[in-house]
C-alpha cells in the first residue's frame, strides 16, 4: 500500500552492544543480590510515503502504537525473565536525545479496531473513513508522553519485566520526529538461593468435574496416565466442602493455586458446561466485567480467570493470589469509567474446558480424545491444513482482505513445517457456501484456521469489497460435516462462537424483556437481542467438538466481541495477531501440545501489549478461550 519511498536514512536495527550482570551476596543469606546492565542502540529510520501521510518504519521493531486515530509509531519491546521468587528492587532506565527531523507530512494515523460480529441487521458502517484525534495532531505536546513504560507479569513459574520503547516521538503541530541514540537499562534484584525438593505427589494435570461425570472421565484418566501424562480427578461438591471463598469459582481457582504449590500440575481440564439449557453450571465460569463501550456487551466468559493464578506486588517486591479483584469491590475483572480491576494475564497453568452439558456430551468427548491420541486415523490428512476466509471489513480505505491476510500468515507458518494447505477464499471463489468447507473437511486436515465474523451460531464473511455475506458452517448443518475421525484442531476468528453459556431460555427471556422488538429491533441497541443468536441450544465451538462422528478435537475462540484492524494492519494486534500466533507457537516455538500453543500465544500478546493500558488488548486475551483438552497431544502419539 506504500508508495515510492521519499527519504531513507538508515534501516532501523536494534543492536545489542552488552549485557552485564553483577552478583553479591544480599544481606539476607538465602539471597543473591543482582544487578544486570543492558545496553541497547537504536539506529536510523524509514520513512515512506503513503497517500497524503508518511510512515514510520523500523526494522527490528516489534509493533506499532496503535491507539485509533494517533500517529503510528514503532515501539521496541524487551523482556528480561527472573525465576519466580525474585524481588525486584530497583529499575533505571536512561537514554539519549540526538536529533530532530521535520516531516513534509503527517505521520499515518492508527486504525480503529472493530468488532467481527455476523449479525445482518446491525448498522454497518459503509465508509470505515480514517479517523483523525485533532487533540493529538494540532497539540505541541510529544507522543507518546514518555520514552519508554514497563510492567511486570508472573506465570510459568517465572517473572517477567516487560519494557515498551519508543525510540521515535513525534511533535504533531510542528510536524517533528525526535529520536534518541541508544538507552541503558539497570535492574536489580534479589533471587532466592532455592534448593529442589522432591515431591512425591507430583502431577501433570487436574480434572475437575462433578461427582455426576466422574465414572465417564476414567477410561480418560487412565488414557492419560497411560502416555505419560500424570493425572487426577477432583470433584466440584470436594472442592466446595474444602475451600472458602466468595463463590464457587473463587473456591476452584483457590484449589488450583493449591494443586499448582502441591502438586506442581501443569494442565487443568474443566469439565462441565450448563446443566442441558439451564442457567446452572456443572462447573462455575467467572465473568469478565470489562465493559468496551460497544453497547453489545458488559461481561462475558473468562476461563482465564482459572489459569492466571499469581500477581506480582510492586509494594512487596513478592508474588502473590490474583483475585482480580484489585480494587476490592467485588466485582471481578472490572473495567469501566469509573473502576478498573489490575490483572496480571499472565497464565500460570494451561486450562481448556469441555463444557458437557450431559453424561452422553462426556462419554463422546472422552472417546474422541482417546482415538485421536492413539492416532487410530488414516496419516494421510496428518500434513492438510485448511483456511477459511474473506474480506472482513470492505471498505474502500481499507485495501486487502483481512481474513485472507490474517489466514495466508498462519497457514506460512504450517506450510513452513510442510504442511500442506488448502485455502477456501471468496476472493477467487473457493468459498461460496457452507458445503465448500463440509467437503474439505471431510477429506481431513490436522488444523482449520477461520478468520472473519461470528456469533454463536455460526461463522461468516464478506465478498471482496462487497457487504454481501458469505457463510461458512453453521450449528444447524455441522451434523453434516461427517469427518468421522479426522478431526482437527479449529482457531475461529470472529464474534462470540465460543459463547457457551446460550441457552433457548434466551428466547423466553429476550420476548419479557423487549416484546416483538426482541425480533425486530437492530442491535446494538438495548431491543433486537434475538440477532445476537445467544438462543440456540450450544454454541458453535462447542457443538464442533461434542459431535459425535466429525466436527473437531478442539475449538479455540472467542466468548467475547473479536477485534481486528482494518486492511492490511490487519495483523498488527488483537484477534489477527493472537490466532497467527497459536500456529507460531506450533511452528516456530515447537509446542506440542494444544493448550501449551493456546497459552503461549496468551503469553506472548501480554509480553508484547501492557493489557491493562487498553481494554481491546485485554478483551482479546480474556474470551480468547480452549474448548478441548489442554493436555491433548497434536497429532496424538506414535
């Protein structure tokens, strides 16, 4: 989309020139006292032409700022990782101004990031004209405010210290870049002289259920423990009689920080949905209260909640339980106007949830689970990776299709690891229908990739540059996919597929509650519920995975309102950049297994976006949840 370049200076490079640590002894005895000095240069930029603004490149940079309608400018991000014991004492960080440079044009504004929801009688915005924040453009003040921001997380076991650094600020009135050379970072910790201890009790994972499934999940438990993965079952009623917290998921997350110091469990498979089309739970979900102005939703799902088990306080200089409930109010994950929870996000287990709505939901997952790892399918769809998609936000200022940019990305990542892939695209006709992805997935494929928009009932997109909808799978035609046991593993981009707290109650409800606007007003307004598509019996993740002969082994979504950026920023943050990065974590990082890749990816967003600065941020790891089991081999074993 960039035009001839105007003015190069240098390519940017990120050049580390030397790291030095230095160790003494802590006055307290069972600590060493550390000191790590890092130096880091920046080189030149790029600056590039587009249409009546200019660009900032940087080679080596990590992402851009992306805040709508604010300049875009690279920010460099480093992680410097102490185990989980470490007390951090001090942070420094000191840099240099060099020069200055005026720009012959405005510097390119970020994207608005919009949410990729299928529902047909919602007002869409036909233009998605770039937004300018005249209160940053006609201002003298530098953006951002400050050279570099860190934060700092704990999971896996680890602390991390996360710094953001913006080696380019920009004078948006005087149309000036001002840059600095180089920066030099001290921290200085204490880490504990830690001696280990062997414990007996050692597990893999935890399966928590209801006492009611418990018979069901052995054939699993034994499977387990059968490949090497050490695993017990917990019930909820024990859990309950033994715990004490502010609710029953409280209770849960108390017993899995217990099992975590314990009995050092990697994996935790929660396994309950509903109670059938009842507003009861088997096993209790926390919800999100973050509210992102959408007028769609307050809250939603969040198994995260299960997962993220520790915080690190700054005040103490220790790690500690996250309720995340930092304020104290009792409400849970809260982000408004007016209050704000700080999470930490960072997952200290790998979670998945098979949301069972009845025994025989038990009994066909289990069964699945056991085939596939046994690797009793046929090899030769082992290598088949297949990618759904379109143009997920027409519009005429937004060239490329994000979908389609979204899926090449992940699928050039498995193709790199040879596989074989196999695109359903509306761009070249591919994808027209519903039986064009029925047909594919009947043949087999390891992996499906979908990026476009959602709701609960199914998945969809666009025709390039076209509003028109093109649809993709459906609840209601899944029983006809028919794969048998070539099952793979789904990412679905889009709005609410895996929402699996809809019930047909909704109906009823919706009907008290808004009369015949139920069925005829347009959401997002307060009337219309009924084309959110929250009443049918299961929602579309979920559905994919508790088919009985096909569908998959496990589904990954969103319970919540996906975000993503329009045209070719479309793999620049939320749900286009955290998909691509389940496949990285395959492809690249070698995760083996289907809730370590689900988790790195998580891991990875938080490392490069601070998710208490933006509320989408923090929205796209919160209901980005695993509907299978985490522990679940990729391929299964040999």
């Amino acid at each position: 989309m960039f035009k001839k370049t105007i003015a190069i200076l240098t390519i940017f490079f990120l050049l580390i020139l030397g790291t030095n640590v230095i160790a003494e002894q802590s006055e307290n005895e069972t600590m060493l006292k550390s000191t790590k000095n890092e130096f880091i240069v920046f080189s030149d930029t790029i600056i590039e032409k587009s249409d009546n603004f200019v660009t900032i490149a940087l080679e080596g940079a990590d992402k851009y700022l992306m805040d709508a309608g604010k300049p875009m400018l690279p920010v460099i991000t480093k992680i410097f990782t102490y185990p989980l014991q470490t007390k951090i004492k001090d942070i420094k960080c000191s840099y240099v101004s060099i020069s200055e440079e005026v720009l012959q044009d405005k510097i390119l504004p970020a994207t608005k990031a919009f949410p990729v929801i299928a529902i047909n009688k919602v007002a869409e915005n036909s233009n998605n004209i770039p937004i300018i924040d005249d209160n940053v453009y006609t201002s003298t003040d530098l953006y951002p405010d400050k050279w570099y921001d860190y934060w700092i997380t704990c999971g896996n076991n680890e602390i991390n210290v996360i710094f953001n650094f913006y080696p380019i600020r920009y004078k948006p009135l005087e149309n000036i870049l001002i840059k600095i050379n180089n920066v030099e970072i001290e921290i200085t910790t204490e880490i504990p002289k830690v001696e280990k201890i062997e414990n007996n009790d050692e597990y893999d994972m935890v399966i928590i259920a209801p006492e009611k499934f418990s018979f069901r999940l052995q054939p699993l438990i034994r499977h387990k423990n059968e490949m090497g993965i050490s695993t017990f079952l917990k019930t909820s009623e024990d859990i309950y009689s033994e715990y004490t917290g502010r609710d029953q998921a409280e209770e849960v997350k108390l017993f899995i920080k217990d099992a975590l110091v314990n009995n050092k469990i990697t994996y935790v498979l929660l396994v309950g949905g509903m109670k059938g089309q009842k507003k009861e739970w088997y096993i209790p979900i926390r919800e999100s209260n973050l509210d992102d102005y959408s007028e769609f939703e307050k809250s939603y799902i969040c198994d995260l909640y299960f997962a993220d088990i520790f915080r690190y306080n700054v005040s103490s200089q220790s790690y500690e339980f996250d309720d995340w409930d930092s304020n104290g109010n009792g409400v849970f994950a809260e982000w408004t106007s007016s209050n704000k929870d700080i999470i930490d996000g960072n997952p200290d287990v790998i979670i998945g949830r098979l949301a069972c709505r009845s025994k025989k939901e038990v009994t066909i997952v289990v069964n699945k689970i056991i085939t596939y790892e046994k690797k009793t399918h046929f090899p030769f769809w082992d290598n088949r990776m297949i990618v759904v998609a379109g143009d997920t936000e027409p519009s005429q200022y937004a060239p490329g299709y994000e979908g389609e940019i979204e899926t090449t990305a992940s699928s050039n990542h498995m193709a790199n690891v040879e596989y074989e892939i196999i695109k359903l695209y509306t761009s070249d006709g591919t994808l027209s229908a519903p039986s064009d992805v029925r047909r594919e997935m009947r043949i087999g494929a390891s992996f499906v990739h979908f990026a476009g928009h959602g709701n609960p009932s199914i998945w969809s997109t666009h025709l390039p540059d076209d509003k028109v909808w093109v649809n993709g799978p459906s609840v209601f035609d899944m029983p006809f996919i028919s794969n048998g046991k070539r099952l793979p593993i789904v990412v679905v981009g889009g709005c609410h597929n895996s929402q699996f707290n809809v019930t047909t109650l909704n109906i009823k409800e919706g009907i008290e509650r808004e009369g015949i606007q139920y069925f005829t007003g347009r959401p997002p307004s307060n009337n219309g519920s009924f084309w959110l598509n929250d009443w049918v019996p299961e929602c579309w993740s979920w559905v994919l995975v508790r088919l009985k002969n096909g569908g998959s082994i496990a589904t990954i979504g969103n319970t919540n309102l996906g975000y993503s950026y329009i045209g070719d920023y479309a793999t620049e943050g939320l749900g286009g950049w955290i998909e691509i990065r389940f496949f990285h974590s395959i492809a690249v990082q070698n995760k083996e297994t289907v809730g370590q890749a689900h988790t790195q990816a998580i891991r990875d967003y938080g490392n490069e976006w601070d998710i208490n600065y933006d509320n989408i941020d923090r929205k796209t790891i919160e209901g980005w949840v695993l509907l299978g089991d985490p522990s679940l081999k990729i391929g299964g074993y040999s």
